[in-house]
C-alpha cells in the first residue's frame, strides 16, 4: 500500500489488498494456531488497532470491508471468544509496551485464555470496595482474598484482577489493576452451581498468589480508571456475548479446530440467550398456542417486541460512535440498562404464552424445559455486568446531569464500615 493510501485509505483499495492477502495464505488445512500466527502478524486480524500491535492503523468504518472479504473465502478470523478482547482493549489504552508485547498477540492466536477478576462476595455492585488486597514486597506483590461470578476462571491462563493496595485514601484512590497468573500455586478455582442447571461462574481464593511489579497495569492507585475501561468495553457489549464466533460445519483441519475451541470457550455461555428473554421465540410460541388471539397478551407482546427495537437502535448508534472513532460514552449503560428491561419483559410475556407449563423444567416442559430455562435467567441480566440500580445512577449522573448520590464512605477505606 502507498504511503497515501496508508494515511487514507479508500474501501476498494482496502478490498483489493485484504483479498490479495487472503487469496495468497488462506488455506482451510492449516493449523489453526500457525495461521492466526500468520495474520496476527499481517494486521488483517485486527485491522483497527495501531500497526505496531499486529493491526494496520484502519478507521473503524473500513473494518467490516475485512470482514466481508474474510466472509467470502469463509477464512477464519483471530480468537473473539471469551473477555480475550475486552482484556486487549484494555491492555491498548492503558498496558505497557511490554505488556501488549507480551499479551496481544498470544490473545489473536487464542493461545492464551483471560477472565475478569473484579466482582466480590461483598462488594458486587460496590466494585470500588473491594478488599482482596494486594501488598507489596520488593519486586512483586503478594494478593489475598476472593473474587466470585469469574466466568471461565476454571480453563484462564491470565486474570484482569482489581486489588486494593492502599487502604487509608478514599476507596477508589486505593485500587491498582494487575494481570495475574491464573495457573500458579495460590489460586484456588471453585466452580458455582446454578439454579438453571449451569455452572459457568467460580468463585477464586487468593492465598499469597504472586504478580510481578511488572504485571501492573497503569499506576499504583489508578485501578479504577482502568477497571472503567474494562466496564466500559463490558458494558457496550451486555446485549448478547462478548466476541461470538460462529461455528462452521465446513471441511478442513483449520475448521476442525475452530470447532473445538468454540465449544470449550462458549461453554460457560451456553445459557446466556436464555439469561437475555429469547425474544426471538415469542412470536412463534405465540401462534402455536394460539395466545396471539388474546387482546392482553399481544399487548405485551408489542410492547416486548418495541422495546426490543428501542434497544437494536440505541446499539446501532453506539456502533456508529465507534466507527466515527468517539471514545466509550454512556451508550454502554443505557443499553445494559434496556436489556434488563427487555429480558424481564420477555420472561413475563413467556409465562403468559406458557402459563403453568412455565415452572415445569426438563423434557416435561415447553420446549423441553427451556423456558422454564428463561425464568430462573433472567434476573442475571440485571445483576452481571453491574446492577440496573448502578447504570440508573451513570446515566442520572453522566447523561441527565443530575445531582450525585449522598455518599457514606467517603474518606480512608479501611474506616469505611463494610459488611
């Protein structure tokens, strides 16, 4: 590409390029790992991010001309399942050079698995008040503590771990952000067993669990700038899973793999439609039987399927922001907040589809017991990700511009009374 069309390029000759490349090295019988090597290394993978770290320095607008050439060969892309991005994404914007040497591309091959280790038993919502601490002792830190709802935490190579390692500034002065060695001695992974019959989340104990200094990310201080990185990302994405790659039944060694690994990572999320309301079944479960004819219940029914469609708006502009390269905004909280609401709503509109066939689980049930599924999931759509009560309180305060909550734990953490 010409020095002109590298400060400013057009589509085509982005097209033209990516599809030289592709038709030059896709080939579906190679190792997965070698070849997501290879296109880690071209920028094709991520072409967004900056050409120094494995991109190609692309405005977001041009990305899904990639894509759509990667879709016409049917090439498999970079590792997208998991928190993998939202981990690199973070890494990007605060991460040292060393960092996003050692991390980025392990992360595009998907030689390496990340979780997010943020939440606590008390301090869920509060996650400024967490208290796993994390000292220091020369040229390392020691953590102890708990970390609990860590979604793949029991197959994670690395961590993205909150700790506190001050306690006598305010609580949100007082966190650092460190990348922890998921596989060391000091790391307890217990799996948690849910209502719905899944156990995607664990709970993680810390007993003197090493991370060198130079696995601090950002400051000593300044975790709580970068944990609203990570949530930010999180948040944008709370409408369905973070970084889906679709499974395709196609011939060839590269394919086999890919299979393989898309059922080991998206295990955890095999609930998570369900978690969302499955607006999609609604329609059809309603002309089945014959609960369309009824005057309330199509009432409902449209007011699911509005707020569904309020939803898919609002996303469309947060993706419109990110094209146009705008920082993350409050887009992220008004749709996690609207996805609670649809979710409700849509468990509230199969109950009365199903009525008392909804509280029958397994093959009894409708749909084999899926939306008995549906009831007991969706309250977590309201929980994961931060509460509806805390994105009420960012958009009340960041968007409305309305007074701040009074606050009782203002001051030295460790004076703060806690649970």
């Amino acid at each position: 590409m010409s020095e002109t069309a590298s400060t400013d390029p057009s589509a085509d000759s982005v097209r033209r390029e990516v599809r030289e490349w592709l038709e030059a090295n896709w080939d579906p019988n190679e190792d997965l790992v070698a070849w997501r090597n290879l296109l880690a290394d071209s920028g094709w993978g991520m072409p967004v991010w900056p050409r120094q770290w494995h991109g190609r320095d692309l405005p977001q607008a041009l990305a899904p001309v990639v894509d759509e050439e990667f879709a016409r060969l049917g090439a498999v892309g970079v590792a997208k399942t998991g928190i993998r991005l939202l981990a690199a994404a973070t890494l990007l914007e605060h991460g040292s050079d060393a960092h996003k040497a050692t991390f980025l591309h392990r992360i595009l091959t998907g030689e390496d698995t990340w979780c997010q280790l943020f939440s606590e038993p008390g301090s869920g919502s509060d996650l400024a008040g967490a208290t796993t601490r994390a000292d220091r002792h020369g040229d390392h830190f020691l953590v102890n503590g708990q970390k609990v709802w860590t979604t793949s935490a029991h197959h994670a190579d690395y961590g993205l771990l909150l700790a506190r390692t001050d306690w006598d500034v305010p609580k949100h002065q007082g966190l650092t952000y460190f990348v922890l060695d998921m596989r060391q001695e000091g790391v307890d992974v217990r799996p948690l067993k849910q209502m719905n019959g899944h156990a995607s989340f664990n709970q993680v104990f810390f007993t003197d669990a090493v991370v060198p200094a130079e696995n601090l990310v950002s400051a000593v201080g300044n975790g709580w700038q970068v944990a609203i990185t990570t949530l930010m990302h999180e948040r944008r994405g709370a409408d369905g899973l973070r970084g889906v790659q679709r499974e395709r039944d196609l011939p060839g060694r590269i394919y086999e793999q890919e299979r393989e690994e898309i059922a080991v990572a998206l295990e955890p999320y095999k609930w998570y439609p369900q978690r969302a309301g499955r607006v999609d079944l609604v329609l059809e479960r309603a002309q089945a039987t014959g609960r369309n004819t009824d005057p309330a219940t199509r009432q409902e029914i449209a007011k699911l399927l509005t707020m569904a469609r309020s939803a898919e708006w609002t996303a469309r502009r947060a993706r419109a922001a990110q094209q146009q390269g705008r920082p993350q905004g409050p887009e992220g909280s008004l749709g996690k907040l609207a996805s609670s609401n649809i979710a409700r709503q849509a468990s509230h509109v199969h109950t009365l589809i199903a009525g008392a066939n909804a509280m029958l689980a397994g093959e009894d049930g409708d749909l084999g017991g899926l939306i008995a599924e549906i009831l007991v999931s969706v309250p977590a759509t309201s929980i994961a990700g931060g509460t509806d009560e805390i994105q009420r309180n960012i958009i009340a305060e960041r968007v409305l511009g309305l007074p701040k909550e009074p606050r009782m734990d203002t001051g030295p953490f460790r004076d703060v009374k806690r649970n």
